[in-house]
C-alpha cells in the first residue's frame, strides 16, 4: 500500500486521469501501448480477434506483438474502460503493477532472511520506485519482470537450501511468459545468483571441484528447472522467434561487440536522488537511484566488522558481474538479447539494484548502530560522500571530453542527461541525516519511521522529477477525437471486418489534438482497428517494411514504415480504397484507381527487383511489368535550377527540431519545371540531400506532416494540370543535390482507365473471407496467369486453386542498403490457371503447434518431477520408522 499511495499522489500532482485531465500519451506509451491495447480489446470484445492482422503495417502475425507488449494479467483491466478511456485503465495499471512490485520483495524479504519487522518495508518500497522505475514506467510492460523477479530469487533460496526447485520454475515460467525480452535477462541473473547462493555460505574459501559435489542435487534441480521453465513457455517462445526473426533487429552490428565502456565515474551521481528525468531518456547513465538509505547500508554491508570478509568479497563478485554488464559494450549487448537499445538504455540496471537493496538489507541485519565502532561508522561516512562527489565532479568533466573526443548523436544525448551539480549538496545532506538515524544505538519506532518518510520523500520525489520534459496528453481531447475519428472511419466500412476487404489511409486524425509532442499516426490502424498501411514496433518485419520503402514509403528505421509517400501505383499495389484527412473537406477521398484487394497480372511482375533508393524508377518497373501505357508515368522537364546561400531569414523557416545532417555551409536552391501529365505531381531525392521540413512550391510551405529531414521518401507536391511551370525551392548543403532529383506526373486519366482494366480480373471475395482464412474467384487470362494478393509474403500462408495445394511465389523483390545488404521476397502471387480459379489462402502462425505441444509436454513432466520431488518424498520420509 505504500508505493500505491506514493504513486497516487505522484499522478494526483500531476493531475493525471484519472485524478485530472492530463493522460500518458507520450512515448512509446501513446504511439504503441496505447493502439496496441486498444486493438486487442476492441478485437476480442467484437468476436474479431486473430492471430494474423492487417492493422500492422501491411499485414503481419500477431504472436510476436503480443508477447513483447501484452501478455500481463494486470492487461485485463483494459475491458472495464470503454475505448476512450483506455488511457484511464493504463494508469491504474502502471500504479498496481508498482505497487505489486514492492509486495513481490516484501514476501522475498521476508522469506528469503526469515526476518520481519515494519523495517522490512523500507527495502521493499525503494526496490519498487528505484531508478528504473522512476525512468521506465510507461514502458509498462517491462515492470512484470520486477515483479516476479523477487520470486524468482526467493525461488532459488529454496531451491538451494531446501531442494525445492517448484517456486523458481513456476516463477520463471512466469516471468518469460509475461515478457520474454526481460525473461531471458532474469535467466542470466539467475545463473549468476544461483551461483552466488551455493558458495554464499562457505566460512573459507572452498575449491570449485568440493562445492560441485556437496551441491549437486541443488545444481541438478535447477539446470532441470530452467530446462522445464523454458520448455513450458515454448508456446509463445518458437513463434516469436519466428517472428523476430523476419524483423530487422536480427542484423548484426559489429561495434556492439566492441570491449569499450560505456560510462565513467559519472554513474555515482545517480547515487543520488533526482538524477535522471524523462528528457535524457534516449540515453543516459545507468539509472541506480534506489535511496540515499540504501546507498548508505551498502556501504555498511563493506564495512560492518559483522560480515565475513570472504562474505564480502563473493557479494563484492556479484556485484561486480552485473555492473560489469552495464559497463562493457560487448557484455551490455548480450544482456540485451545482442543487441544495443536503440534508446531507454540499460534496461538491465533493476538487477544491479536489486542485489544492491538485498545486500543493504543484510547490512540492516547486522544492527549497525551497536555493532560498528565510531571510527568504522565515520568511514562509512566518508566513503559515501567521497563516492558522490567523484560522481558529481566526474559530472561535470567526463560528458563534456567524450562529446569532444567523439560528438557522436549519443555523446550528445549523454551529454545533456546529467545531473546538475548542486544535487550535489542535496545528496551529501541527505547522506549526512541518514548516517544520523542509523548509527543511533537505539531502535526506536520514531527514528525508524522518520527513515521511512525520508526515503519515501526521496523515492516520490525523484519519480516526480524523472517526469519532468514529458508532454503529457489531454485526457479531454482524446476521449473528443477518438469518437470523432472512429465515426468517420465507421462511414468507409474500415472498423470492421467485411468480404470486400480493403485499406485506409488516415493521413491526419484529429486523435493528434490529445498529443501535446509529435504525433506521427504510425499506429492509427491499430488505435481503430481498420487495415492501414503504416506500424510502429518492435517487431515489424522487416521484408514488408523494405518492400513499402522501396516503393517511396517513409521509414526511419527498422521499427517504423508511415504512409508518407503514397502515390496512385501504391494505393493499387496495397489495395487502398479511401484516403482520409479529417482536416480536409471533404474529409474522405475514394480512390477511384483501386483494383481490389488482389487481382490477376502478368507473370512477369514476379521478376521485377526493385531497389532501394530508387523509388520512382521502381514503380515504373512496377508499371512496365503491369503491362501499364508507356506515358502512364511522365517525368517532368526541368527548365531552371538555380541555388544561392542560406539567409538567417531561410533558416528560420525550417522548425528547430530538426535533424538534418548539414555541417557546412548550406544552399537554397530552385528548381523551376514544367508539369508534362495532369495528375499528381511527385519528386524523389536519391541522393538526400533535401531538407524536406525547408520544401516550399511556388512559395508555399509543402512539408510533410512526418519529419523526413535525413531520410528518403516519395515528396508529394499535389494536384497538377499539364503544362503547369511550378517553382520547388529547398534547402541542402550539397551544390550538386538537384542533378539526381526527379519529378514525374501519374497521367491520371490514362492510369484510371489502366486499372479499371485490372479490376476487372479482380480477386473477388466469398463471404466468409475474414483476415486469416480468405477465399474468393478470379479469372485467369493467357496474358494475366499470376494473382497479386496485397500482403507480404511472410511464412505462415498457404494457398489452393480449385482444391489443390499450390505453391505460393513472390510477386516483385525488394532490396535494402540500410541497415544491411539483403534482399527479401514482396507480395504473396499465386499461379492461375487460365478460366475462373476459386483461390483459399490461409494462415496458421508458424512453430505455434510445436510450441504448444512442447509446452504441454515439459508441463506435464514438471508436475511429475514437483510431485515427486515436493510431495511424495518429504510424505515418505514424515512416515519413515525412525531407526533403532
């Protein structure tokens, strides 16, 4: 109940929903926790629920998604709030899920020591607020893992002690389950501290051949309980690897395997409070703050005359295992399932803290006031106000040197994440009073309880400045614009499942109104469940993402594609038949060039490779294999370029955030052309060298509603008539930028007649079609023997024509350059046979069975084992004769 009050005040000051009209629409909280749980509470409420969806990114399996951000039974406060006040169910979940964090280490403490006490919930509380948790509460699904990790550890004190190996395998099996990501970092804590325990209480130093033997049985139990442990969870676990394995997470970078460091001294700052806030959450130090109380009992813990020497080197061992983890890149990456996060660092500094607070409670144990001389408390002293100056000093120094030494994009991030220095004196003032209270020879209840408000203080107060630089969102005008914008999805048909299957673009929703930071629509398919284009996660794959990019897409990195550079070719390849803008009137936009969710072309669009950086050379591949006519795409002709030196005027018409890769000096240039096909009017930069957030036409601000400065992308410029000289203007530092440039207009008229004619041997569906099992006819042609189905071709589908099983191909490749060299399959073809073809495409999530059948068997050999182990032999040995 402590960390749940401290919290509610937190979020009460803070007057978020549902103590006041703010929410947490922020971060990777309101652009994937919030759309993501949304889709599988609407999903599952309306019947519609499947493991395969539409609403990421152009299709992909669900398993992965859910197994990374779902998987918590605390999710299922989610169906008592209706859709606009999920944000509301999220709070709730973020507080119990703290509050059941520091329950989790109270039963660990108190069973693990067999000691009680009102004390015990000092240590109890600072592992539920500690540093982590302070930075990485909204990504929530992280916190199950800090929850079981007590049980986890108390899992393995019986386990050694006792040869109990149930509570760790169930725990574990949990805690994978929950989320694997954090699963596999508590199944290499567990080594290590399973390890610890079996020499934890040697009086002497003790050879490793004498300790294997003397604990055998425990080792066997546990390498068979980690074994069971990770064979009962194979039922999510294959299928995501699965899964993770067609994102681009898999790619190897070789610098994150490099011995190197990642931090100096600095990281004794975080030591104290107040040292980390959500502005510098990309990447800062190791997030260690856990109270200046326990800080200072671990001090103890190395000097208390009470503790074994030998005792305190094996913890010091331990301890320096998992800061070691944190430290060397190489070690950091394979904490981190080999590979560095791409922001919110360290996300395995909760097992240093952990091992902290437990060590600080055997310090506590030890009665420190009674049993340590003055000299020895002075010293202890001395060593924290030394260690949190060279931290604070260290602050002020080292970040500076490593940003000259090497001004990398984290440099600078790291840089600007400090603490400031006169946290200094709060610290040293903080450590002095509790050096106080400790070493009082007496234990009195209101000494012990003026620690328990002070480091309650500290805990609630570093979590409320860990939130400072976060746009928190308008609970008011999130619940105004998600009815607003599902009313105008219901007019399209979009937020339901129907046989004519179809997608939306919603190019901008009003739901940005509740966001006050930038909100880039990545998830609005998943937010009101409709088939969309665009994602944003961690596990979106990376062969769909590479084919939509290659197509003109805008996609900064492996975890997001958006629906930024459309054109009329990609709305038929995607089979997008409305186009929404809420801020346009009219607000909906029929497409009249769709052709269907899928429809019969010519063989020879299975060949074609498309090429990165290249996008609008690639959808006239596109429309050559189409059998499209020759003027259906008509490039531009450029009558004059001219460029001239950026004014102070110029640069302050392009926003401060950003991120362009200008370092000298920079130019505006004009490019004045002539429109030669009425339609839209597109350019494409191959070399990238434009400032997008700088392009104007004819004067005109024309910047897309998702910054792209740095990136590639197909640049819409409208609606244009033939024989129409426009005047583009943009920023770049690169004198030769406009020579690679290209702009081309879609013939309108010639491509609306061209697919019609597709639609005519379009892919038409039964009506029991859904999202995983879709059926319909189509008519093969002699010159059209290959259906275009408008889905990825990812493992997991199978196709039949006319009841026969056939072999599925690849309509198109596409090609990356970035991150890596590689090139992936396109959309799923079928072969057609000439006549109407009924085609059945199915889906079932590959390696879903086998894990399942695995997972049943390890669990119905664990409740063996357990009933041998647990029950049956302690039963036969209560009932033994004892002997003469």
């Amino acid at each position: 109940m402590i960390p749940f009050a401290i919290m509610v005040l937190v979020f009460w000051h803070l007057k978020i929903t549902p103590f006041g009209h703010r929410n947490l629409l922020f971060s990777d909280m309101g652009a994937q926790y919030v759309p993501i749980l949304e889709y599988l509470r609407t999903t599952i409420l309306s019947g519609h629920f499947h493991l395969f969806s539409l609403s990421l990114g152009t299709g992909s399996g669900l398993i992965p998604l859910l197994t990374y951000y779902v998987i918590s039974p605390f999710n299922l406060l989610i169906f008592l709030f209706p859709a606009a006040k999920i944000t509301t169910a999220l709070t709730w979940i973020i507080i119990l899920k703290i509050s059941t964090i520091g329950f989790s280490m109270a039963v660990f403490l108190r069973h693990a020591f067999l000691k009680t006490g009102w004390s015990l919930l000092l240590f109890s509380t600072a592992f539920s607020l500690c540093g982590f948790v302070t930075m990485y509460f909204y990504d929530m699904m992280w916190l199950d893992a800090l929850i079981w990790l007590p049980i986890v550890a108390l899992g393995l004190h019986r386990l050694v002690h006792h040869h109990h190996f149930g509570l760790y395998t169930v725990s574990l099996t949990i805690t994978i389950l929950s989320n694997y990501y954090m699963g596999y970092m508590t199944c290499l804590f567990s080594i290590l501290y399973f390890v610890y325990l079996i020499i934890e209480h040697q009086s002497t130093p003790t050879p490793f051949k004498t300790v294997w033997q003397m604990h055998w049985p425990a080792i066997r139990q546990f390498v068979i309980g980690s074994l069971l442990a990770g064979g009962m969870t194979m039922v999510v676990l294959i299928p995501t690897a699965l899964g993770m394995l067609l994102t681009g997470k898999n790619n190897v970078i070789t610098e994150n395997y490099n011995l190197s460091p990642l931090f100096g001294p600095e990281v004794l700052a975080q030591f104290g409070p107040a040292g980390s806030t959500y502005s510098g959450h990309l990447y800062h130090t190791p997030s260690v703050f856990m109270g200046t109380l326990m800080f200072l009992l671990l001090i103890v813990y190395f000097v208390s005359p009470r503790i074994l020497a030998v005792e305190k080197k094996r913890t010091m061992w331990l301890l320096l295992a998992m800061g070691l983890g944190l430290l060397v890149t190489v070690l950091n990456t394979a904490w981190h399932m080999f590979q560095q996060p791409a922001g919110f660092p360290f996300r395995n500094v909760y097992f240093f803290t952990f091992l902290a607070i437990v060590t600080a409670y055997r310090a506590w144990q030890t009665h420190p006031a009674q049993t340590m001389n003055d000299p020895q408390k002075i010293l202890a002293l001395v060593w924290g106000a030394g260690l949190l100056t060279i931290g604070f000093v260290a602050v002020k120094i080292l970040p500076k040197l490593y940003y000259k030494m090497e001004p990398t994009y984290n440099n600078s991030l790291y840089l600007h994440s400090q603490p400031a220095f006169h946290l200094l004196s709060l610290a040293l003032g903080l450590l002095l009073l509790n050096t106080m209270l400790l070493f009082i020879s007496e234990w009195r209840p209101a000494r012990i309880g003026l620690m328990a408000l002070i480091i309650f203080a500290e805990l609630g107060g570093s979590f409320l400045v860990g939130t400072r630089g976060i746009e928190f969102g308008s609970q008011t005008a999130f619940t105004k614009a998600y009815k607003a914008d599902t009313g105008l999805l219901k007019q399209v048909g979009a937020a339901k499942p129907k046989p004519n299957l179809h997608r939306v673009e919603f190019l901008h929703s009003t739901i940005s109104e509740a966001y006050k930071g930038a909100y880039n629509h990545y998830n609005d398919p998943l937010l009101f469940n409709y088939a969309g284009v665009s994602s944003y996660s961690s596990t979106l794959e990376e062969q769909a993402r590479v084919f939509q990019h290659d197509l003109g897409y805008f996609s900064p990195n492996v975890r997001r594609i958006s629906l930024q550079g459309y054109t009329h070719v990609t709305d038929t390849l995607l089979g997008v038949k409305y186009r929404l803008n809420s801020y346009k009137t009219p607000p909906i936009t029929p497409l009249t060039t769709y052709a269907g969710f899928g429809f019969a072309v010519p063989e020879r669009l299975a060949h074609v490779q498309l090429y990165d950086q290249d996008a609008l050379t690639n959808q006239q591949k596109v429309l050559d294999a189409l059998g499209a006519p020759a003027n259906t795409l008509a490039a531009a002709s450029i009558l004059k370029t001219t460029q001239r030196p950026v004014t102070k005027a110029d640069a302050t018409s392009i926003p401060d955030r950003t991120a362009t890769k200008q370092s000298g000096k920079q130019y505006l240039q004009t490019i004045t052309l002539r429109v030669n096909a009425t339609g839209l009017l597109h350019g494409f930069s191959p070399a990238d060298n434009i400032v997008y957030s700088s392009l104007k036409v004819n004067g005109k601000k024309a910047k897309p509603l998702t910054n792209a400065d740095g990136y590639r992308y197909i640049m819409n410029f409208g609606q244009r008539t033939k024989g129409t000289v426009l005047k583009i203007s943009y920023v770049t530092d690169d004198p030769k930028a406009h020579r690679p440039n290209q702009f081309a207009s879609l013939n309108q008229a010639v491509y609306r007649k061209f697919t019609q004619k597709l639609a005519q041997q379009r892919f038409k569906l039964g009506p029991t079609s859904g999202v995983s099992w879709i059926s319909g006819t189509v008519t093969g042609t002699a010159k059209r023997q290959l259906l275009y189905v408008s889905i990825p071709m990812t493992p997991g589908w199978t196709a039949k024509v006319n009841g026969k099983p056939v072999r599925i191909q690849s309509a198109m490749h596409a090609k990356s350059l970035v991150p890596v060299v590689k090139n992936y399959p396109g959309m799923i073809g079928i072969p057609l046979q000439r006549g109407e073809n009924k085609v059945t495409l199915t889906y079932q999530t590959p390696g879903l069975k086998l894990g399942a059948l695995i997972s049943l068997a390890c669990l119905a050999l664990f409740f063996v084992l357990w009933f041998m182990s647990e029950w049956l032999r302690p039963l036969e040995a209560r009932h033994a004769k004892p002997k003469a």
